[in-house]
C-alpha cells in the first residue's frame, strides 16, 4: 500500500535530482570561461550517474509499493504527485504519462469533473508533445481522444473549483482546434469546436467566473489565429461546412477588426489582411507589398538577451508574417525566379530575426516555430549548401547534443576519410556516380565536402525526437527507446523530401545499420544496394567513435579512449565494420594520433564553439572543414 510519506519522500528526491541536473545544464548554457566549462563537464557526468541509479531505486520502490489494483487513496497521492510535476514544469514522460494512465480508471469510476479535466489535460499535452513532431499518427491519435475527454466535461464547468483547471478547458479546445486543422485537417469537426468555444466562452456562468481571465483571453485569440491560418485546403470541405467557415471567419476578422486591424504591423493586421484575400476582396500583389511592408519596416525586431514574453510575441509575429508571405506566393502560380525575386523582399529581414532565435530563448516554445519557418521556408531558399546551413541552423542547433554530435562525427569522418582517400581510394570506387579510382582522385575535395555533410546530417532525425528524451533523468523506457530508433526513418523521410538533403538519404537511414546487415536497425533496411555504401560504413564508424568516447550525452558512462575503441572496431571488423575502414585505421599511427586527440582533448575545442554558437554567441558560420 502506498503511503503518503513514501509518496512525499519520492516527490522530494526526485525534484532535488531533477532540479541539481537542470542546474548543471543551465551552467553549461552560461559559463563562459572554456576551462571552467570542460570542469564542468567532467563533474555533471559524474553527477548524472548518481541521479540516474537513485531515480531508478526510487521508481523501483514506489510502484513496489502501490496496490495491483491502485486504490482511490493512492489514486490522489499519484495525482498529486503527476500534477504537481506538471505544475512545476518537470515534463518526465515516464511520471507524467504512466502515473495518470494507471490513476485514470479510478478517476473515472468517482466521476469527479475537477480530476477528470486535469488528467486528460496532462495526458493529453504530454503525449502531442512526444509524438506529434515523430509524425505517429496512433500516438497523436490517443493525445487527441484525451482533449475529447476533457472537453466532454464541459457541461460541469461551474462544479470545477480550480480556476487552473477551467483555464485547461480553453486550452483543450485550442490544443485540439490547432491539431485537428494541421495535423489531421480534420476541417469539420474543428469548425463544430470552434463554434462550441465561443458559445462557452459566451456562457453566462463561464463569464461570472472567469470573464478577467487573462490567459484564457490568449488561448481564444489564437483560435482565432489558428482557425485564419489553415485555411488553406478550404475546398476539401463540403458546402455546407465552407459556408459556415467563411462565416466564423467573418466573426473572427470583425474581432481582429475591431481590436488593432487598421494597425500595420499589428497580429490582428495580418488576421485582416489574410481574410480579404481568402474572400477574394484584396489581390495577392497587394496583400503580399502589406506583409513585407511590415516586416521590413513596422514591426520592431526582438530583444534575443531578454527573455521577455514581449520579445517572444514579436518572434511569433515575424513568423506569422513571414509564413502568410510564403503561403500567399505558394499560391500565386509563378515560376521560380518571380518566388525568388518576391521572397528576396522579405527573407534576409526574416531570416535575420528566425535562423539565430539562440538555444535558450524560449526553448520549448521555439523549437516547433523553427521546425515549421524551416518547412515554410526551404522552398525559396536557393542552393544546396544554402539549405544545409539552414537545416544546421534551424533544426540541429536547437538540439544542443544532437548538433555537437553531429559536428564531431563530421570531424572524425572526414579525417578518416582523407586517409582513405590517401591508403586506398578504390574503397570509395561506386560512391556519388564515381566509378574508377581516377574519378575518385580527381574528386577528393568534392568527396571530403559530402563525407563532412554526411556526419552533419546523419542524425537530423533525432530533431523531431521530442527534446525531453535527451534530458530525462532516469533510463528510458520502451516507449522512448522505441522513439529514438524512429530517427533514421524519419530523417529518410525528411532528405526525401528535399533536395539538398536527399544525396545523403542512404546515409541517414542506414547509418545504425551493421556492415554485414544481419543486425543493428531500422529492421527492413538493406543498405547493399546503396551506392553510398562506403559512406554509410565510414559515418558508421565515426559514429561509434564519437558516441564511445562521449562526455555529453547518456553514453558517457563507457568512458573510453580512441585506442581502447579500436580494439571493438577491430573485434567487430566484417560483421559490425567494414573491415577495410578498420584495416585502413589500424596501419596508420598518424591518423590513430589525431584520433586520439579529436575525441580525447580536442573534442573541447569542438564542443566550446558548438556551444558558442548554439548560445548565439559567434557569427561565425557553420565549420565546414
Ligand atoms: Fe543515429
Ligand atoms: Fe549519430
């Protein structure tokens, strides 16, 4: 049985822990002498480890403790437990997701309005949040079924005591209202919740309580956004429901109208401008001038060093702004060079503001603006190197680990590669259309620059990995391993899709993938066939050097040495490794050295710079070497 003082001492230890690794993240963030900050590594790993085995001990001993079947009593102490995590901003997956499912049945048996909402809330952010940016349709699913059930409580609004727990309410019906539009465009049935919120909203018994409600204000208007701004496929609707769209429109542009409209510049300004061009009352030309108008000249540029809610509005309408622009030219049928000569207009204004929002500005609000500015504006944006800068500077830079990861196995990769370019060269024979040796060597500089981009991009998957799995303090559990494997096929998909990607999609599905293909994932790859074979066995390799001897991430633990590392190349040669890679490492005492050195010693040197510009610091560009 589960008691209280157990459940308390849980929430404390686990809180203390969470807190004392946070800490140390904030200090990695911050601390801006080199050597301090290399201290500062060495003691976060070690104190990594101890929280991790006492988590595990304390997890262990708290379900050890509860019921088979959890009993109402320790039903609260877990709903206090996951609730006050939540409120306190800790988003551990494990607590938040596992302690509400196994407490919800119980709830739902007392029928109790105020902890069925919150439930269903946690639940239901919990899970949009883990798997709407891997695209798992079952999971968002499940998030979507669980904002149903909290607006299912609606109709005993007033029987809810807890005003944060009716603000959940709105934000339910936005959370589900913005979903359904993007994600599922299911258009009808957020035109039947958008009808509904109002109509709450307009309640009189909704207004005597919560009519001064500040935040529930903010989460009707950017319904209202939300509701504009996906208006794309309206002709997917049957009649019926696009009448009665264009109509809620009407009513959102006159509240847009009637706020700051007639203000250039202003959100509601777009909201307006957006509606005439959807009804056809303003030409796109025009519509489009107005926007960049506003971009280039009105709408003042945010404050990166102040993490002011003021500054963070200005992004998001910079954003906005810039996204309308984009969807507005998608529209327009013109050829390319008409989009390029219109997005120069706008974009270097845009991009100024987008592409250097720094790591800690806003973290976890920003990470999903990034991800869509970066799918909004890779269209027009021209060149390959162009767009893997962006991709670098958008998506891997606002994974801290997973971009100085990829810098390092960029570094290592290319290394090795020289050497092979020197030792043997016919190892690449067959790579990028490059058939003879001679082709190969009157290639070296165009084979390094693709051998380096490869190390860069390799993971981009694990940008749409849900950030919280990197900084769980605890191990994972199957949901999240499950998660983090999905990396490589969701980076396939991505370089699919886009061209300047697309030369390394072989790469980045198979580089987990063994030699001899027998083992390692995703489960169906066959990288046989791959005529970038060679570079996939290379990245393989480096991969596997750079996480062993890592001091960043999880796998710190193994705390090894290039030299020891070789020793499991060398065991692992012809199933795990291509044997000549290994072979071509073995014989050469001089790159064994540098090495040594890159993932010894100077894998700091990397990691300050890395850390450097993710913080915003530098404007150096990105190291292409
Ligand atoms: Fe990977
Ligand atoms: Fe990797």
């Amino acid at each position: 049985m589960l008691e209280r003082k157990l459940a308390e001492k849980f929430r404390k230890l686990y809180t203390e822990n969470s807190l004392k690794l946070k800490n140390y993240e904030d200090q990695l963030f911050s601390i801006q002498d080199p050597f301090d900050w290399i201290q500062l590594l060495s003691e976060r790993a070690y104190v990594m480890r101890e929280v991790y085995a006492e988590n595990e001990e304390l997890m262990a001993e708290l379900w050890e403790n509860c019921s088979d079947e959890i009993t109402p009593e320790e039903a609260e102490l877990l709903y206090d437990l996951a609730i006050g995590f939540f409120f306190d901003g800790h988003h551990d997956f494990v607590v938040l997701t596992e302690f509400c499912e196994r407490i919800l049945p119980v709830f739902k048996d007392m029928d109790e309005p105020e902890f069925l909402v919150a439930i269903y809330h946690v639940l239901g952010t919990e899970y949009a949040k883990f798997y709407r940016s891997v695209g798992d349709k079952k999971g968002m699913q499940a998030a979507l079924d669980y904002f149903r059930g909290s607006i299912a409580q609606v109709e005993r609004y007033s029987q809810i005591s807890s005003p944060e727990v009716r603000e959940f309410i709105f934000q339910d019906y936005m959370l589900l209202i913005t979903y359904l539009t993007g994600f599922h465009t299911d258009k009808a049935e957020s035109i039947r919740l958008y009808d509904q919120v109002w109509a709450l909203w307009d309640n009189e018994n909704v207004q005597q309580l919560d009519a001064e409600n500040g935040m529930i204000s903010g989460y009707l208007s950017i319904i209202d956004d939300a509701f504009m701004a996906k208006s794309r496929n309206i002709n997917l609707l049957s009649e019926a429901d696009r009448d009665k769209y264009i109509n809620l429109l009407g009513e959102s542009y006159k509240r847009a109208k009637e706020r700051d409209g007639a203000k250039e510049g202003s959100p509601d300004f777009r909201t307006c401008i957006t509606y005439k061009w959807l009804r056809g009352d303003m030409e796109s030309e025009v519509v489009l001038e107005k926007l960049i108008k506003s971009i280039n000249e009105i709408i003042p540029k945010p404050d990166f060093t102040k993490d002011d809610p003021i500054n963070f509005e200005l992004v998001m309408r910079h954003f906005k702004y810039a996204c309308t622009a984009i969807m507005i030219l998608e529209n327009m049928e013109l050829t390319s060079e008409e989009i390029q000569s219109w997005s120069e207009k706008f974009m270097p204004t845009s991009m100024s503001v987008l592409a250097k929002i720094p790591y800690r500005f806003f973290t976890g609000d920003m990470q999903p603006v990034c991800e869509q500015w970066y799918h909004a504006a890779e269209p027009v944006i021209s060149g390959e190197l162009n767009k893997v800068q962006f991709i670098m500077e958008m998506i891997v830079r606002r994974q801290p680990f997973t971009y100085i990861h990829s810098q390092m196995v960029a570094k290592i990769a290319t290394l090795i590669g020289q050497k092979i370019l020197e030792e043997d060269p016919e190892i690449f024979v067959g790579i990028r259309g490059l058939e003879t040796v001679e082709d190969i060597q009157k290639s070296k500089a165009y084979i390094l620059s693709y051998i380096t981009i490869s190390g860069l991009v390799h993971d981009i998957g694990k940008c749409y990995i849900p950030d919280t799995i990197n900084r769980q303090n605890r191990s994972l559990n199957t949901k999240e391993y499950a998660t983090i494997r999905k990396h490589t096929e969701i980076g396939f998909k991505e370089a699919e899709n886009n061209a300047a990607l697309r030369p390394y999609a072989d790469i980045i599905l198979g580089h987990h993938k063994h030699y001899d293909g027998l083992h390692g994932y995703p489960l169906g790859c066959d990288n046989s066939g791959s005529k970038e074979k060679a570079i996939i066995d290379l990245i393989s390799i480096a991969d596997s050097m750079e996480a062993g001897t890592d001091t960043l991430t999880r796998s710190y633990t193994k705390d090894k040495d290039s030299e020891k590392l070789l020793k499991e190349l060398k065991a692992e040669a012809g199933t795990r490794y291509n044997p000549k890679i290994v072979k071509i490492i073995d014989n050469s005492k001089e790159l064994r050295e540098e090495l040594k050195h890159l993932t010894g010693q100077g894998r700091y040197d990397v990691y300050y710079r890395a850390m450097q510009d993710i913080l915003g610091n530098t404007v150096e560009e990105i190291p292409i070497i």
